[in-house]
C-alpha cells in the first residue's frame, strides 16, 4: 500500500497536477482550503503534508496557511509539512520551519527535487516511528531505568539479575558516564534489600581530612568541632545497600577500615571504642585500573579481592551503537517534555553525527549535549548544530581515549563556567555533578586558577 499524501493548495490545475506526478507512488489527498485539510487528517493519519500557504479566503496572505500549520500539527505533532511558497517569500517558509514545517519548496516547483524531499520526509517518518514502537514496547524503562538493546547492555542486564538475590560484593567497572550508579541501584532494586536505603558515598568528592568522619561516623568530643555524636554513611546504610563510587580514590589508611568492615561487618566511629554491627550490602565503583594501582602501590589487593566477588563491566557508549538513537530520542522526549518545547525528533545530519560521534562522555555526555540543544533549539528539530557535535579527531589516532575525553571534559567545564559566570556551583549543577566533583575534576585538569 502506497503511503499517504495530502496536497492542500488552492489552484486545481496544481493539485492534478501534482496528484499525476505523484499518484504512482503516493496515495494522494486532495484539499482546496483549510478546513478540508484539516478534516482530512483528522479523519485519516497523513504523514507528509504538501501545504500552499496562500490559502482562500485570503490567498495573497499567508494567514490561513500559518493556522492550517498550527492545526495540522496539533492533530499529530510528527506529521512532515513540506511547505509551497511563491518566489521571493523565503521569510515566510524560514518562519513555517520555525513553527514546525519539516522543509519548504519554491513555485516553480521542480519535480524532482518534491520526489527526493518527499522520500527524506517519508524516511524521517519512518525512523521516528520505529523509535516510539521501540519506546513503547520498553515503557520507557527497559531495565531498573536503564535503556538499551545492544548484546552488551543485555549482558549487563543478565549480570544484574543473578547477582541481585545474593549478598556477596559487587565491583562495576567503566568510563566515566557509561552508568555505573545506575547499575548499583538496579541491582539494590532487585535484592531482599529494596526497602532499605540505597546509601551512595563519591570517594573523591569529599576532601580526605573529613571523609574518615563521613563513613564511620564520630563520637562527641572526637575532635575540634565535633560538638555532638554523629553516625556516619555507613552505619545509615544498616538493612540496606552502600554503593562507593570512584572507589581507587579511596585513601590507604581508609582502606584499612574499609577491608575490616567488609571481613567483619562491624565499625567503631572516630573517637570512639564500642564495636558497632552493620548489616548492609558493599557495591563499588570505579573508572579507574584498579589492577595498575594496585601494581603501583595506591591500592590494597586485599581490598581489591573482597571488592571483586562479582565484577560488572558497564559498556561504553560507542561499544553499544545500536542504543545510540534510541537513548537520544528518549533524552529528546524527556526534556522536550520538561522544558515545554513542541520537538519531533533529530534531523537525518544530526542523527548521522550521532552514530558516528565518539561519545567520550558516553550517556552522560549524550544526555547534557541534548538537555541543551532541547533548550537552545528554534526549530521543530534538533539538529547537528544544535548538539555542537564535532568528528573532528573522533576515532583518530592522534588522541588517546584518555585525551580525548579530557578535552571533552574541560571543553564542557569552560562553557558551563561562561554560561554562569564563573560561579562553580551553577556550574556543577549545570553539568550535574557536586561543586566539590567539579572542583576536583578541575584540578586534575589544570584548571584550577582559570
């Protein structure tokens, strides 16, 4: 069955005109004015929609074309409006794109350029409708939250299920971004554990002087300032699951208490004697080689052994291209939905980008990248430009993937900092992550006294 087509302009000899160019590969619709275009999509689902904006009763303006637009797209938003104007009219189709209209096309109309314009549209259609099937078939929540059909990310998944119901320690190992929080909660979710707190401590975010005092606690008296006793972060996590993130930041002397714990479930806060039993379970984290700090001396192999009962590697973004577009659209949908903004989906160059970009930030990155081309986009779509993406470099072999990331990394920092002006805390939330992460991540970058 050939697809349908509806053709809105108020000139017969145009509309059977077009219909006979047409007919053999389009179901084609005819109407002469506004009302009858509307009620034709209304009553049947029109995909692509070739609209003349001089539309009766006042067909030298283009006000009845800007509301059939407006209406078209209020009875489905998808539907590809292929805009016709008179010469000399650009400023009118350049406002339709902006309003929604998918592309516009000059009178004289060429018709071979309508064919290949409708056969992109028609693409478009058919990309964005197999991605909101896909959507829907994973409720938008394919796993704990966590989108992907990819085999790697089904492998996760497996890991994730077997391990759950168990009590021995989880170690997840990936590349910054790739969702390794994600994954501890999922497998907190799924364990005996779900109704107790899910207690997660960054290791690197909390200044090493104070984070002895942040996990085990202190007693009254302990130290200057410690006015009153104080549990820490891992004797709130009792019945339920403690998740270290960037566990290889984890200083050595605190490596020590941890590996006690882990042996013997039991804690004594700073300043204090009294053994105190905690019952929880110990997921931890890193994007570090734990290995190659352990051969350098940073990192305890007896601590390393207890951490790695069960190991989880999170893929990384571009091992799992198949997830690209799906994670994209979902990221799109979600802050389109946030932000108020009417977008349909990503233009065919910015989807091309897309799968042939990098992603040294993996979804992190992807999902920051889109958050704010949704807000800074003026168009119906969002395209190449908007997601200021660059393959230049990506995949070369004149950066390593720890360079590249870097670069990735400082070059968001900075833009973030100009966007508030300096201030790290509008910064760090910007970029979703805590001042003191951002403060750290500038340090290892250089970029403390910028």
């Amino acid at each position: 069955m050939n697809p349908k087509l509806l053709i809105v302009d108020d000139d017969e000899d145009i509309r059977a005109q077009m219909k006979w160019a047409l007919g053999q590969d389009y179901d084609v619709r005819l109407a002469e004015n506004r009302p009858a275009a509307v009620e034709e999509c209304k009553r049947n689902h029109m995909e692509v929609v070739l609209l003349d904006l001089g539309l009766p009763p006042c067909p030298a303006e283009p006000t009845e074309g800007f509301t059939a637009l407006s209406e078209i797209l209020a009875i489905d938003p998808f539907t590809k409006v292929i805009i016709i104007t008179g010469q000399g009219e650009k400023e009118n189709a350049l406002r339709a794109v902006g309003e929604g209209a998918y592309d516009f096309l000059n009178k004289p109309i060429d018709a071979e350029e309508l064919k290949v314009i409708l056969k992109r549209a028609y693409y478009t259609v058919r990309l964005e409708r197999e991605h909101r099937e896909l959507q829907a078939r994973l409720g938008g929540n394919a796993f704990e939250g966590m989108l992907g059909t990819s085999a790697p990310m089904h492998e996760v998944f497996a890991c994730i299920r077997k391990v759950a119901m168990t009590d021995a320690p989880v170690l997840i190992l990936g590349e910054s971004g790739t969702g390794k929080e994600m994954a501890a909660m999922a497998i907190h979710r799924r364990s005996r554990r779900k109704d107790g707190p899910f207690v997660a401590i960054n290791c690197g975010a909390i200044p090493a002087n104070l984070l002895e005092s942040e996990l085990f606690g202190h007693e009254k008296g302990a130290f200057t300032g410690a006015h009153i006793q104080r549990k820490g972060r891992i004797e709130t996590s009792e019945g339920g699951t403690l998740f270290f993130d960037e566990i290889g930041e984890l200083p050595a002397e605190l490596q020590v208490k941890l590996l006690r714990f882990l042996q013997e479930h039991r804690l004594v806060r700073v300043g204090g004697r009294e053994d105190i039993e905690i019952d929880a379970r110990l997921i931890a984290a890193t994007n570090t080689n734990l290995k190659k700090d352990m051969a350098e001396g940073r990192f305890r192999e007896d601590l390393y052994f207890r951490l790695a009962v069960i190991v989880i590697e999170m893929p990384a973004l571009r091992q799992r291209a198949t997830d690209i577009i799906l994670l994209a659209t979902a990221f799109l949908n979600k802050f389109a939905t946030a932000h108020n903004k009417s977008i349909t989906g990503f233009s065919r160059r910015a989807r091309r980008v897309m799968e042939k970009y990098e992603w040294p930030g993996n979804v992190r990155e992807m999902e920051n990248r889109i958050m704010r081309a949704v807000i800074m986009a003026g168009g119906r779509q969002i395209s190449d430009t908007d997601l200021e993406l660059s393959l230049q470099g990506s995949g070369g072999a004149s950066l390593t993937l720890q360079q590249a990331r870097d670069a990735l990394e400082k070059e968001m920092i900075q833009k973030a900092l100009a966007r508030h002006k300096g201030v790290v805390s509008r910064a760090a939330d910007d970029l979703q992550v805590t001042r003191p992460t951002l403060y750290d991540m500038m340090t290892k970058l250089g970029m403390k006294n910028e």
